[in-house]
C-alpha cells in the first residue's frame, strides 16, 4: 500500500499493531506490511499492550489511522478478553480491530464482530485479502479520527460564543425568524441581526440550516 494521501496529509502515517504470542507471527505480518508500506508495532501478549494502552484516552489516542490485528487465543489475557477492555473503554471506533482467528474459533470471531470488532481472518490467510481489509479499517480510523477533530473544533467554536449569543443560536437552530426571537429574549430586532451574524462567523456557518446541521447530534 502506498502512503495514501488521504491517510497521511491530516492525521499522519497509519500504525498496525500486531497482538499475538508467536514471534514468527509477528515478524511475518510485520513483513508483509513493510512490502506494502505500512509500519507495524508488535506486542507479544494482550498483557503486554494493554499495558501499553495504560493512561490512554480515546479522546486523544491514536493520533493516526491505526488498526489492531489480534490473535484469539494467547496465554494470560486473551484477545477477546482484550477486545472486551476495548469496547468498555471505548477505544474501537478509532481503533478498529481485525480478530486472527482459527478454524475451531469462527464462531467466537463472529459475534466478536456483532459486538463492534471490525471483522475476522481465518488462519491461514491469504496476503492480499488480510492487506485489503487493513487498508479498509484505516479508513475506518481515519473517519473517527476526523469526527473527533469536527466535535473538538465545534467545542471550541460553541466556547468563544458569548451567553447572549448562545442564547440567539438556540432560537435560530429552533427555526425562530428574527422577529420571534427579539421578543423572546426582549431585545431588538437589529439587536439579533447582529448577533446572528456573529454566531454565523464564529461557527464558520452561512445558514440556519447549516448551524442547525452542524450542531445535531451524530446518528
């Protein structure tokens, strides 16, 4: 895979990493990503990168596309019982996480995959199927990722308002013409004009519609 520049011009390089008991696992994934671009960072147990994931927060972690490759069954803490931490933490939305799975394992990949894993790969795999699904739970990363930057910078933009203008954005988001809106809040008409327009500047909006959009909570 080619560093796209949809993946690496907002957020950076993308990061896999690798979760799985076997070295030669490991190393050979790590392979076959280098042949494609991708880095990779292993970790040889679901002990050892939840340790990793320790004082992390998914309100800032990753800071690029990442996706998880991560063994089914390992000794200590096993995949699932990892995958599970994940969920409750909240960390799989930017973090998409591909199970590596064996034959024996399918069914417990599958509802691992209803309960919000990204999707399974059964051993052995073929190169270019597990490599395309990478790619795709990149992209997935990346379109959290870019919801996160959207939400903060909605934050920022939403804190700059003053406690009139929120209260004129509240009227105008109802659908509220000016005229409503002066008398609800006993104020003129030119009065919201102005803070109208101020609410439009601050939250980079050219409509009602267009603020009434921006600030609707996701589906």
């Amino acid at each position: 895979m080619n560093s796209s520049p949809s993946l690496t011009s907002r957020f950076g390089l993308p990061m896999v990493y690798l979760v799985d008991d076997e070295d030669v696992v490991r190393d050979a994934l790590a392979w076959l990503l280098r042949t494609r671009r991708l880095l990779s960072e292993g970790h040889p147990s679901g002990d050892a990168f939840a340790a990793f994931l320790a004082g992390k927060s998914p309100a800032d972690w990753p800071t690029a596309p990442s996706c998880l490759l991560l063994d089914v069954r390992m000794p200590g803490l096993s995949g699932l019982a990892l995958f599970d931490q994940l969920v409750e933490r909240g960390f799989v939305q930017a973090l998409p996480v591909i199970f590596l799975t064996g034959h024996a394992d399918v069914p417990t990949a599958v509802a691992a995959v209803k309960r919000g894993a990204f999707d399974f790969v059964e051993k052995p795999f073929s190169d270019n199927a597990l490599v395309d699904r990478i790619e795709q739970a990149l992209l997935r990363s990346e379109a959290a990722l870019a919801r996160r930057a959207d939400k903060r910078q909605i934050e920022r933009a939403l804190a700059e308002l003053t406690e009139r203008e929120r209260e004129v954005m509240n009227l105008v988001v109802e659908g509220k013409p000016n005229k409503l809106i002066a008398d609800a809040l006993d104020i003129s008409v030119r009065t919201v004009e102005v803070h109208r327009a101020r609410v439009f500047e601050k939250m980079n909006v050219k409509s009602a519609v267009e603020l009434a959009n921006l600030l609707r909570p996701p589906a």
